[in-house]
C-alpha cells in the first residue's frame, strides 16, 4: 500500500526526482474483512524529514496506490489499484482522517502500431521457464520509412535501450532511419529495471533477447545479420550497450555507451564495494552523496536514496523497492533461499554484506573484461567498444569510466583499440555523440 502526497495532480514519478520532495507512506497491506489500510505517521516514509506530522498546514494532491503486478514492479503498473488523485486540506496540528478508495486500476500504457512504429509483447519460453508461467519479451520497433515500399531491402539493426525504466512505448518517439530497424526493450521487470541480461533474478533475459527476440525481428523485419547488429544508450542504456557487446562480442559489431551506469564496483558511483564497509557512510565518516550539481552540491544521498525504496519495497526491504539501487541489486546480486534478490547492504544501517561480492564481479565490466581478455580482446578489436561519460556526471558515473579506462588502457594482445571519451565539466546526457554520428558510425561499420 502507497500513498503519495504531493503539490501537483497525478502519478508520481519515482524514477527520477530532485529534492525537497513531500512524503510518500509505504505499509504491506492486509485487507480483512473490514477491506482497510491505514497509513500514517508510524508509517514508513520518504524522505526521512519531514515527517507527515510536520508537514506545513496547507493543500496536498493525495492518491492512493495498492501494488498487485507481480511482473512489472512500477508504481503505475497495469492492474495495480488506486485511488482518484484528491486535493485535501491537511493540518497535522489539527489531525485529520483522509479516506480514500481504491475503485480503479492503471491500464496497460497503449501504443498504436503504424507503418513505421510498431510494439510486440513476444512470448518467450526461456523466461516462461525460469519463472514457471507464460512469460513474454516486450519490444518498441521501429521501422525504416520505406520498410513497405522497398520488400526486398535489408536493413541493420540497433539495440537502443532507454535511460533507467524506459518502457518499450517510448519508441514511439523515435525517429525511422533509411538504413536500421531500430530496437527499444522494455525497462520494466519484477524488481524494476532487468537491464536485459541474464541475472539470477530476473532471468536468462540476455539469452532470450539474442536469441528469441533479435531472430525473430530480423525474420519479420529483414534485419540485422553477422556484422548489422548494433548497440546503444545513455545511463542504463549506457550499461546496457557494453554489456551487450561484451557478453556477447560475436553477436553484435559495435557498440556506443554514453554516460553508462557505474563499469566498476570499485565505484558504484562513490562506493567501493570490494572494500568500502558501509554503503551510507564514506571512510571519512561522512554521509555519502548520490547525485550532485554541476558546481558539486549535493542533491541526495545514499541513505536518502535507499530509504524511498524501503518505502515502495515489500517488508521494508529496499532490495524489493523497484528503483535503481533495488533494480542493480537485483541484476548483478544472486538469489537468496526465499527466491528474492539478497542484498548488497543492510537496508537500516549501510553495512555491506560481503558474502555476495564474488557474484556481482559477474557484472563488474572492468573486471570482467580484463579477466576475459585473451578471448575477448580480438572479439573487440577493430573499435567496437565506444565509451562516451560527462566528468561531472550527476551521479558520479565518471568515476567507474576512469577506472575501466585506466585498465583497458593496460590490455596488450591485442591492445585495446575502442574510444573512451571524458568530457570535462560534462553532466548526465549533456554531450557524447548525436542521434546522427552514431547512426552514421553504425552505418559505416555495417557497410550500409
């Protein structure tokens, strides 16, 4: 059960915000017989100040929601029940009773297929088996402009995976281009983003996108092929591309990651997991920041972070919240005894749980790529590998780039040829290559 409260009407968005936020209340519900929840200053809340009590006497938009999808862990999700959004007048000084009633459900987001824009919901059965019932792959396509006019053309084709929670919808945003079919997965999963690759959470998601999806597009789409497949993103996407391109180099012939979530542990953004003993708290003993002004203020913290997933998450567990910290966990974490992702670090206290770090450096790009090397290294010669991070990247993304430069930087036989580019003073998305220099480099790469 949720409630948010907040100045402006409808949904909140809990994918990206900036302080100072108003409360969100988070209980487990049980509806008894008496069908009723109750949420209030006990409740657990975001952000930890101010709480619901001290809250300014004034006007709120209040909405209720009750999470029931158990396959797409958004507060929006379709199925999921909620109440109408309300203005109320709330005085803690005065006390007050909000009632509000759950009679509607969020409908699946729909996207209208035309000639070039088309979205797929592709049942997969490496999915289906790993969770135990019907599962599907959900995809964005979009199509060159003359896909029906010219039957006999063959197009390349791009992975292009969203910024942290992008719904496959979002393609239909995107523009056609004469020369790709181009690709956006879905950026919704039990535990929030899957970041399509196999985890032990959330599935062989990898496995099916390379092999169900791409060859069931590039039949239906006359796509793709040996040196035509492409990937790429910003953020998420940014991670998403390389691992992609290294987890299964053979497969795709470039990629081009741009301010890419954290490509080493040793700086999960500012937190050295191998050897940082607390997540909240930095060696110094100070909070540790999470996102930042260009001129380095701090926006938010760690703790400030996680305690919003504690919120959304089930039990209080912030491993379940649905969110990016929950959503990393869940795709580079393993799966404890109870089927649920185990956690990194203590969701009350910060401390890091150590007995896990052997399964995350599964993901750890940095090592991974320099331990696979031998194998690796000719499998990305030729320039596959594009790296593109802002130096004053908002979440500290700069730094992981730093550390995965500096080590490819030392790979010899054959000597790591890709580009990794800092941009000084850059900030999240703010620079990198255009639309129009990847599409351009792809292009050439696939002699199309």
């Amino acid at each position: 059960m949720l409630v948010a409260v907040g100045p402006k009407s409808g949904t909140p968005d809990f994918t990206e915000y900036k302080p100072p936020v108003l409360p969100v209340l988070g209980a487990d519900a049980t509806l008894g017989a008496a069908r009723t929840a109750t949420l209030g200053d006990t409740s657990d809340a975001f952000p930890i100040t101010p709480a619901l009590n001290q809250l300014p006497a004034g006007e709120y938009t209040v909405q209720a929601i009750l999470a029931t999808n158990r396959d797409i862990n958004l507060p929006d999700a379709p199925g999921n029940y909620c109440s109408a959004v309300m203005k109320v007048k709330l005085d803690p000084a005065a006390g007050a009773v909000v009632p509000l009633t759950l009679d509607r459900t969020f409908a699946e987001p729909k996207s209208k297929d035309t000639a070039t824009h088309r979205f797929l919901s592709l049942p997969s059965k490496r999915l289906s088996d790993f969770y135990g019932r019907p599962m599907a792959y959900r995809v964005g396509v979009v199509l060159p402009p003359n896909f029906e006019k010219e039957p006999d053309k063959r197009y390349g084709l791009i992975v292009d995976v969203g910024g942290f929670g992008t719904r496959y919808t979002a393609a239909r945003q995107m523009q056609p281009d004469a020369r790709f079919v181009q690709v956006v997965p879905d950026g919704a999963g039990p535990f929030g983003d899957p970041y399509q690759v196999n985890s032990a959470n959330n599935g062989p998601c990898g496995d099916a996108l390379v092999t169900e999806v791409i060859p069931y597009l590039e039949k239906a789409f006359r796509c793709g092929g040996a040196g035509k497949r492409f990937t790429c993103g910003a953020s998420t996407g940014g991670w998403v591309s390389l691992a992609l391109q290294v987890f299964y180099p053979d497969v795709f012939n470039g990629c081009w990651s741009q301010c890419p979530d954290s490509l080493s542990f040793e700086r999960f953004e500012l937190i050295d997991i191998y050897t940082d003993r607390n997540a909240f708290v930095n060696r110094y003993g100070f909070e540790r920041p999470s996102t930042r002004t260009l001129d380095g203020d701090i926006i938010s913290t760690v703790r400030h972070e996680a305690q919003l997933d504690r919120v959304l998450g089930k039990g209080g567990r912030w491993e379940l919240g649905g969110r990016d910290w929950a959503s990393w966990n869940a795709v580079y974490g393993p799966r404890g005894t109870d089927g649920l992702p185990v956690p990194l670090w203590d969701g009350k206290t910060g401390e890091i749980n150590k007995t896990v770090l052997e399964h995350w450096k599964k993901y750890d790009l940095t090592k991974y790529v320099v331990a696979n090397w031998k194998t690796l290294g000719p499998k990305l010669a030729g320039g596959k590998v594009n790296v593109w991070v802002g130096d004053a990247d908002d979440y500290f993304l700069n730094a992981g780039v730093h550390k995965f430069k500096a080590a490819v930087g030392l790979l010899r036989e054959p000597t790591f040829d890709g580009r990794i580019l800092i941009e000084l003073r850059g900030t999240h998305r703010s620079g990198g290559w255009t639309r129009r220099e990847r599409l351009d480099a792809m292009a050439a790469r696939g002699g199309l």
